[in-house]
C-alpha cells in the first residue's frame, strides 16, 4: 500500500500530533523533500533540515576541550582530569535557539536520506529519533522529526530496487511509522497547471497521453537514468530556455539534453514530441487563413516564435515592408510572450540590412501604416532584449 502526495499532506502531520516519528519512504526524485516543505508550511512550523548523507560520525555533537579552569577535576591519586564538554552542530543549537525565542511554534526537524548515511551516522542518530536526546541535551519538545529513506530491497513491494542505502535498523523500523510514497500523474499534473513559475506545456500535454511515465524506476544496471517528477521539473525549465534558440539548434540539442535527465528511451520519445509540435501548422496558412491564425494563436511557443523566424526571408506580398504583411505578422507577434518577441526582434536584425532598409522606407512613407508600427514594435521588443541582457 502507499500513499499520493495529497492523501501524506493529511497522514504526516496527522502522525505528528499524536506524537510518533514519520517515516517517509520513496524513490529518488519522487518529492519527499517539497512533502515536507509543504507539510512545515501548513503547520505553520519552523523547517530545518539535515542530510544524513551528507554527515559524518560526530557531526551532531562532538567532544571539545575545557575552555576553562573550572573545567578540569583535580583527584588524589589519579592526577588531573579534564571535565570534556561538546560542541553541538549549527542546526541543533538555531534549532535550540529558535525554541527559546518561540516557544508556541513547532518545530519539524527533517532528516533526509536516513539509510544512506553509514552505520556509524545512522547509530549516532538512533538516540536522537527513539529518545530525542542527544548526550545531556533533551530536544524541546516543540521540536517534531520526520525521517525520509530511500527503499531498500527488503521492504515490502521495492524487492527490486538498488539503493545503497544501508539496511534500516529494527529499532528504527519498529519505533516510527513507515509511509510509502507513490506517484499520482493526475495530481502532479493539477499541481504543474497552477505551479508558479509554470511547467512548461509541453511537458503537461506530453504526460497528459503518456501518464505511466512521471516516475520509472530503473530495472537493469544500462537504466541508469529514468523519469522522475524532480527530472521533469529540470526538463520543464531546460525546455523553457530552448524555446528561445533557433530551430536548427533545438534540433542539435533536444535528444541529449532531454536523455541527460529522462534517460535515453524517454528523453528521445520527448524530444521527438517537441520536435514534432505544430509541424502541421504552415507559414501559409498563417499568413493567408483566419483558421491558420487561431491554430497560431493556441500553437507552443517554440513554434510561434519558429514560424515568425521563417517569415522574415519570406518574399511576396506578405513581406514584412509590405502593410498587409506587416499587419499580420505584428498581430501575431502581439500574441506570443514577452520572451519569444525579442527572440524574434534579435532575429530580424540578424535577417540583414536589406530587410530594415526596406521596412525603414516603407515606415517612412506611411507612418501611421501597419509596417510603420511592426517596426516601432520590433525596436521596443530589441531594447527590453538589450536592458535584460
């Protein structure tokens, strides 16, 4: 059994209250650590986070010298002793503090990736989860913990999974409460549509018909990469940025750079979907049909920016110095993002000075006519490009 997203933002701080220790286990990349962000803020607790993985043996708490006369024992027979104190880590002691200073707030101290600390770390952590105490020193008791794991291969339902991870103490296991994550597409996906910044829509509309495909779990040593929710998230902002570039670069680039996060299956299964978008919607029917400027209109933004770059070196009478070309193209150009219209203003002063010189002309004979405003456009969308850059 195993639990969504939304049904553990009810289960984990349920567990809290009545005071047990929450054991969230899951796959890599699956949003242990955003659960429990999110679990902190609708508490309205003080997050503080260590990684276990990260720590050493003594990083906690550490034996110091005396700093002090008062510090050392005199004995009769056995000399003089030293009265050793420890030092405690930074988290602990703003952790301490931060109790003092508020005492009605709760406190949720989050050890992540639990079982992939060594023996030595998880042994020296045993005491603060099962007892809550560390040498002499009691946590306040304010002060809630959550653990998160990676699955190992002798739990339940994960029996093929490689982790390495170290294989969870009993007492460990028997003193909190283990609560399995699982994926739910549909929730991901409500949560990406009304994420801020957004995921890009691509990545929705490709999950939309490939819902199985949020989160896959490696099955052979040559897997080393597949889909995660964290993955996706890269992809959605990788994407953003590849938007912007031209054509034949997103085509140079897409395949590698979506694998390096999906793996090679999915990442090249995606670049072939992006690659793909709006390949049906032609420069001719944007310039000519009022059915091809609604398709326009709902396109992705890669190929609303692409198709307006093919129209730049388009001669006839929808060139851009003409007023029915120019027409069109600049209440196109209005419906594409503020991004995509200095891509396409850098692209047209990259187009050469024939094409200025001729819109420059036309602008100046009717400067209230349709060539005259593109032009006034494209300058201010170069100048927003110029301040940013």
């Amino acid at each position: 059994m195993a639990l969504t997203y939304q049904q553990l933002l009810t289960a984990v701080p349920l567990v809290l209250r009545a005071g047990n220790v929450p054991n969230i286990v899951g796959d890599a990349g699956i949003g242990k650590s955003a659960l429990v962000e999110d679990v902190a803020r609708q508490m309205g607790a003080q997050l503080y986070t260590t990684v276990v993985s990260l720590s050493e043996k003594g990083d906690l708490a550490i034996p110091v010298p005396p700093l002090t006369s008062d510090s050392f024992v005199e004995t009769k027979d056995y000399g003089r002793l030293a009265n050793v104190q420890y030092g405690y880590a930074e988290t602990l002691i703003r952790i301490i503090q931060f109790a003092e200073e508020h005492p009605g707030q709760p406190i949720i101290w989050f050890l992540d990736e639990f079982n992939r600390g060594s023996q030595a770390v998880q042994s020296e952590l045993m005491n603060l989860v099962l007892q809550r105490r560390i040498n002499s020193l009691q946590l306040p008791a304010q002060v809630k913990m959550i653990i998160a794991e990676n699955p190992d291969s002798t739990m339940a339902g994960f029996n093929d999974r490689e982790y390495d991870v170290a294989i969870g103490d009993a007492a460990i296991n028997d003193r909190t409460v283990r609560l399995v994550m699982a994926t739910s597409t549909t929730e991901w996906l409500e949560w990406a549509r009304h994420r801020q910044p957004a995921i890009n829509s691509l990545v929705i509309k490709y999950l939309d018909s490939h819902p199985d495909r949020l989160m896959m779990v490696a099955n052979s040593p040559e897997s080393d990469l597949e889909p995660t929710p964290r993955a996706w998230e890269r992809v959605s902002t990788n994407l953003d940025e590849l938007q912007k570039l031209p054509r034949e670069t997103q085509e140079q680039l897409a395949g590698d750079l979506f694998s390096g996060d999906l793996g090679v299956t999915v990442g090249e299964s995606f670049a072939q979907f992006f690659l793909a978008q709006g390949s049906e919607l032609t420069l001719e029917a944007v310039q000519t049909t009022a059915d091809g400027q609604r398709q326009f209109k709902t396109a992705d933004e890669a190929v609303k920016v692409e198709l307006l770059r093919e129209w730049l070196n388009q001669p006839g009478d929808y060139s851009l110095d003409t007023e029915q070309g120019a027409a069109v193209f600049l209440k196109l150009l209005r419906s594409i993002s503020a991004d995509g219209q200095v891509a396409v203003a850098k692209s047209v002063g990259e187009a050469g000075l024939p094409l200025l010189t001729a819109m420059y002309r036309q602008a100046t004979s009717a400067p209230a006519g349709a060539v005259a405003g593109l032009y006034q456009e494209l300058a201010r969308a170069a100048s927003q490009g110029e301040r940013r850059g």
